[in-house]
C-alpha cells in the first residue's frame, strides 16, 4: 500500500495561488491520483473554520479513489465564520466523520493500523524556567498572541486537554493489539520537531508546538511511523525504532516558489507498507 502524508495545507489563507478555474481539492486530488496514493493521511490545519474543512474532505473525496483518513489541527476547531464557541462540539462533529480517526482506529490489514487524534500542547517543550505555567495559561507574550485563544474553548486547561487526549490515543493503541501503528497526531511529539532552544521568540511559543508528555507512547506501543503537523516545517527523521515525519504545506509566505501543485509535490511525504 502506498501511502501519502500532508498537513498545514490552510485552503483559506493560500485561496491566492489556487489558479483560476481550478480549486484547492482538484490540485491535491490530480497529486493523489497522479502518484497513485492508496491511502492519504492529512495531519490537520485544512482551514481556519470546521465547516470549511470538511466541505474540502467531501469534494477531494470526489476527485480521487484514494482513502482519505484525518485528524483536525488547531485551525480546524475554529469557527471564525460559523459562531460556534463550544469546541467541544466541532470535536464531536469531526468525530462523527467517515475520515476522522478521532477515538476510531483505522485498521489496514492484520499487520498495520492507523491511530490518531490532534493532539495538544502541554507547555513542555518551552522554557519552563524563564516563565510559569501562569504565563503560558495567558497565551500571550509581548511580540503577540497565541490565536487559540480567541478562537479555541475547550472550557478547561490547555494541559488538561493534551492529558484528554493523550488519553484517548492510549485507548485506541490498546484496540489494535499487536499490530505496528502509525500514529497521526496534529500536535508535535518529539524534541527535534520543535523550535531549539534558547530562542528569543520560541523560548515561550513552543508551549504551543507540542506535548513532551506524549514522548512515552513510543517506548511503550510499537509505533512505526510518527506523522505530525503544525510546525509549519518539513522534516523526516529515522532512528531504529521508527520514522517521524512533518510534511507541512504552510503558508506560501514560506514557498521558495509559488505554484501550488509542485509546492503540494515537493512537500508530500510517501512510503509503502506490506
């Protein structure tokens, strides 16, 4: 099976390099289609409003044969057009989607499965020395915000839904037995796929980069691959145990060139499983 990673693709904030007469869902269906990708795993931050983002699941659905799996970034719980203030519910709804794997692992065969859930920040990969817990529970440093904190209610802690959630992926780990998994979560989980430290600005913005408290699983579950998003970066490290892979479209502030189908080509990451 050939599979294909994406995340970050943010369909709302690159609308300007779509050419006209074509969409965001077509361009990425022609890549899918192109390299023939059996299964795509798209590791959050479609848009900036839930709706949004799943009307793009629906019409890329309608473009390729390729089987679609996700888990919804930080931007996909927003709902800056639609007035949903209760996070809690977009979960719910993402939930329910035949693509998500939220609580629902995707069994591949008798050897492989798919486990996912977006994940959330637990502060842990920023300087805990230099600022409390209190600071980072602000969201808000002086060069800016953290924009969750306008548009994310969870109605609790930030570190008590990357707990929640941490939760959940153990429970699902759990279900698939003994199979080898690959593990898709929004949220970085692993010290290289963060900002290093010191930094000026990400001494206190890695708080919301990642969870260190996930760094666990991998030394108890029998993950084979690590996606992750969110980062904005494109990164593919492999040690004995595994591959971590980042393959973050971003924002084409950050392209070297500004075509969007070579852009999508250069940024997807593929392997094969048996």
């Amino acid at each position: 099976m050939k599979i294909g990673v994406i995340s970050d693709i943010h369909i709302d904030s690159n609308k300007k390099v779509v050419p006209e007469g074509s969409t965001f869902a077509e361009i990425l269906g022609n890549q899918l289609n192109q390299q023939q990708i059996e299964l795509l795993l798209l590791a959050g931050d479609i848009s900036s409003d839930y709706l949004l983002s799943q009307q793009f699941i629906d019409e890329l659905k309608s473009q390729t044969k390729c089987r679609i799996l996700f888990v919804p970034g930080n931007h996909d719980y927003w709902s800056r057009k639609n007035g949903e203030e209760d996070t809690n519910k977009i979960y719910q709804f993402f939930k329910a989607k035949p693509e998500s794997v939220l609580e629902r692992p995707y069994i591949i065969n008798d050897e492989w499965a798919v486990v996912g859930n977006s994940g959330w920040y637990d502060y842990g990969y920023a300087d805990g020395e230099q600022y409390t817990e209190e600071d980072f529970d602000r969201m808000k440093y002086r060069v800016g915000a953290w924009n969750d904190k306008y548009y994310v209610h969870w109605n609790e802690g930030n570190q008590a839904v990357a707990q929640w959630m941490m939760d959940k992926i153990e429970e699902d780990m759990k279900a698939v037995g003994d199979r080898k998994v690959i593990l898709m979560t929004h949220v970085a989980m692993h010290p290289q796929f963060v900002i290093p430290l010191p930094h000026r600005i990400y001494d206190y913005f890695n708080a919301f980069l990642g969870s260190s408290s996930y760094e666990w699983l991998y030394t108890k579950y029998p993950i084979k691959y690590s996606i992750m998003g969110h980062v904005h970066f494109r990164k593919i490290v492999r040690d004995e145990e595994r591959t971590y892979i980042t393959a973050c479209l971003g924002n084409k502030k950050h392209w070297g060139k500004k075509d969007l189908e070579a852009e999508i080509k250069r940024t997807m990451v593929t392997f094969e499983i048996e």
